[in-house]
C-alpha cells in the first residue's frame, strides 16, 4: 500500500466549553486503542484540546485541568472591566497553558492541525493552520459576548463555532480517508433540570443493550438546550471583592437565567441547528457523543468528570469503532 493510498485518520473535536474536556478521556482511550490521529481540527474548546493533542501535550493537559478548582478558575479569569467586546479579556487561561510549549507556531506541530475560527467582521470560517499556537486556538474559543475577540493576521476573530460547531469537513480537507467526530452537546439537561438537579437519569438513560446508531438516534431525538451554570459557581471565593459583577451576571431568582447562562444556551442553539445542516452535507465515519449533560458549559472545576465520561464512551462504542476505523 503506498502512502498516498494508505487510510489515514482524522479527529473533529466540537465545541462544548468545560463539556469539552471529555475531548482528553476520548482521544487518551483512541491511543490506549492504538488508534492515533493522523489529522486534528477542533472548534472551541476542541481547538483547545486538539492543540494539546498535536504537541503530544495530552497527559499534561489532563493533568492541568483537573487541577482546576473554582479558585483556580477564577483566578484564571481577566475581568474586562470596560467590557468592551466580552466579560472576560481571555488571554491568562492560554498564556498559562502554552507558556512553555515546545512548539509555539501551529505549523511546528508533529500532527497536522487546524483550530477552526469566524471573521467577526465577514463573518466567513476561518481555518487557522500556521501561526501563533496560542492565539489560534484563543480565537477560536472567543465566545461572543463572554471572551473577547482575538485579533490574527488583522482579521477580528471569535469562536468558531459560531460557523462550524463539529469541523468534519475540515478534516476531509486536511486529507483524512475516515473521520471521528465528538460532539459533546447532544447529551444535555435542560437549563431548569440542571438548576434544580434533577439530571441523574439523563447521564445513564439507556440500559447500555442500544447499539451506537439506536444510541446515536435517540441522542439526536433528545436535543435538549444544554448550558452551563451561571457565573456565581465560578466566582464562590471572590464574591466579595467582586460583589457589584455578581449582582449583574449571576440569577436572581430560582427560575432567572442569569447573563452568561443566557449567552451560553443562545449559543449553544444556534451551534446545534448550524450543526444539524453541516452534518447532512458532511457526515462522519463515526460520531461519539460522551454523556456529559450534567456538566454545566461554565464548571471547568468538573474537568475529571468529563474526562471520565470521554473515556467511558469509546469503552461503550469499542467494537464499532474498532470495526469501522481502518488501521495502517
């Protein structure tokens, strides 16, 4: 078999904010598989993730991120104080993190990569695939509203999944023969179920005797809007030197979307309606979809619970994907 025919594997890591970190329990349970990525794109926090993938970074980045409490995420977060193009600056989590990378420019990276972005002012998808690793993967995590717009190449740029929640097509292009795909939001609890706690059942609704596709079609029959927590989780320990923005963006009655739970479900509908529509012109060879709807999009203090359940489901779907996955 010659290079230019042989199967090569790409990963589309969708977007899904702290959910996201389920991305690290699926591609550390592919490698336990001996199935390893020629070929990563990610949207959001899938850009994230992915990017740690591409420098070999992956233990590091788990080992960070469940490290995380509501302390350290606070800490983490550069009030805007003009709140001029977001709440939060977003430049400290990425410093951070990709301070002492070994690769900082993406096209150094061993594993091609591509972090997916939107022209805020064109509003055309953007694909980053050289350049500054950092400010790649912070523009492609900018939620609008939430995280400031990252400027690259004189281009105003922010979350990607704004245009291409799950970037299937992205991978096809960077030439993958099969594609896996993560979506992490097609698990979640309502917005009330998750402010009341009522959201057991949901994480396990199945008796596990579902096949993927039957598993895969109720997922998609169960389209729940899924969002985070409000702001008043993530800053527990400074409420009081920040007492007049907890006033503003956390809820003030039981049944009240707070500010960033309301941008965040906004979000998150209009990515899965955008979703739907780029699925039916780009389908991938094998979607996993860990159950991570009890996590709210804003608790990154839940990190290991999402790794957790990113693992879980490539056990669940081992045989398919082992059936569907070519190997080299």
């Amino acid at each position: 078999m010659t290079s230019s025919t042989q199967p090569r594997v790409g990963i589309a890591l969708g977007s899904g904010a702290a959910k996201g970190f389920a991305h690290i329990g699926v591609l550390s349970a592919l490698d336990e598989m001996g199935i390893r990525p020629q070929v990563i794109a990610g949207s959001s926090m899938g850009a994230f993730v992915g990017s740690a993938y591409a420098a070999g970074c992956l233990d590091k980045l788990e080992k960070w991120v469940k490290m995380l409490d509501n302390w350290r995420v606070f800490s983490l977060l550069d009030i805007n104080w003009t709140f001029s193009g977001g709440l939060i600056g977003g430049k400290k989590p990425f410093q951070a993190f990709f301070e002492d990378f070994a690769y900082q420019n993406i096209e150094d990276l061993p594993v091609p990569f591509t972090a997916v972005a939107t022209d805020l002012d064109s509003g055309q998808e953007i694909w980053l695939q050289e350049g500054n690793l950092s400010d790649a993967v912070s523009a492609s995590c900018s939620i609008p509203g939430l995280l400031s717009p990252k400027q690259v190449a004189g281009r105003w740029l922010v979350d990607g999944a704004v245009v291409n929640p799950v970037p299937i097509d992205v991978c096809r292009a960077m030439g993958a023969t099969c594609v896996i795909a993560v979506d992490v939001t097609e698990d979640g609890a309502s917005l009330r179920e998750q402010r009341q706690g009522d959201v057991e059942t949901l994480a396990s609704d199945g008796d596990g005797s579902d096949s993927p596709e039957e598993d895969i079609s109720r997922q998609e029959a169960r389209m729940d809007v899924s969002t985070g927590k409000s702001l008043e989780k993530l800053l527990t320990q400074g409420r009081e030197q920040l007492s007049q923005i907890g006033d503003r963006f956390t809820r003030t009655t039981p049944y009240a979307p707070g500010m960033l739970e309301t941008m965040s479900t906004s979000m998150e509908i209009l990515e899965r309606r955008h979703k739907r529509s780029r699925l039916m012109g780009s389908p991938p060879d094998i979607m996993i979809m860990p159950k991570v709807g009890v996590i709210g999009s804003m608790e990154f203090s839940r990190a290991a619970e999402a790794v957790a359940a990113g693992k879980a489901e490539v056990e669940r779907v081992r045989t398919w994907i082992e059936d569907v996955v070519p190997r080299a």
